[in-house]
C-alpha cells in the first residue's frame, strides 16, 4: 500500500462531514492512545502569550429556544449534516463546530440567534 501524504489526507478530510470526522478522531484516540483534537489544540497554546484572544474557538448550543426546528435547519445547513444528526446536536446543546476561526464563529453565532438559540463561543 502506498504511503498516504499529508496533501491526500487533507483532500480526504475535507469531502467527510462533521459526523464521519469525528468517527475518525475516536479512531485515532482507540489506536494510537492519544486525542489527535487535543494535540493540534495543544501545541499553538504552548507558544503564544496567555493575553492573546483564541485563534481557534468552539460554537455550542446552550439553549435552542422555542423555535427549535428553525434552530435545527441552521445547524443542518451550517454543518452539513443530516437532519437526525443536527436534531441530535440541538437537544443536546451540542457542538455546532469546532477549532474554527473567530471571525467564522461570530457568523455562526449570528446566524444561530436569529433562528432562536442561545449561543456559547468558548
């Protein structure tokens, strides 16, 4: 078997959704005994100062309000998933989506409070 570049596995990553993503990433903890999310998140952290704002930030639903399946539809259309799966993530006050950039959380956020949810940037 030939070996998989990092240029072929980024193509790879980039046609998975968020579910098949996540899959990925429990299978790597399983095999190799290490988070992968935790070192990425890990090694920037390490070189830069405690003052300067997150570059990378998480979006998570804290409350989906009383227009839950509009809620539902933003999430869907935000993360591409299936509708079973954005379902899931809104009853659960889950993660909409992970280590993505400030300036695209705060869209997501926008986008979530006018469908109605209560939204947490960490």
């Amino acid at each position: 078997m030939a070996k998989l570049t990092k240029e072929d596995f980024i193509s790879s990553l980039k046609e998975m959704n968020l579910l098949e993503i996540k899959e990925l990433v429990d299978a790597m903890k399983e095999e190799f005994g290490v988070d992968p999310s935790a070192v990425a998140v890990a090694a920037p952290v390490a070189g830069g100062s405690a003052d300067a704002a997150p570059s990378a930030v998480t979006v998570s639903i804290a409350d989906a309000g009383a227009a839950k399946v509009g809620v539902i539809k933003v999430v869907k259309e935000i993360t591409g998933l299936g509708l079973k799966e954005a379902k899931d993530i809104v009853d659960n006050n889950g993660v909409v989506k992970e280590n993505i950039p400030t300036a695209e959380a705060d869209e997501i956020k926008a986008k979530l409070e006018e469908a109605g949810a209560t939204v947490e940037v960490k």
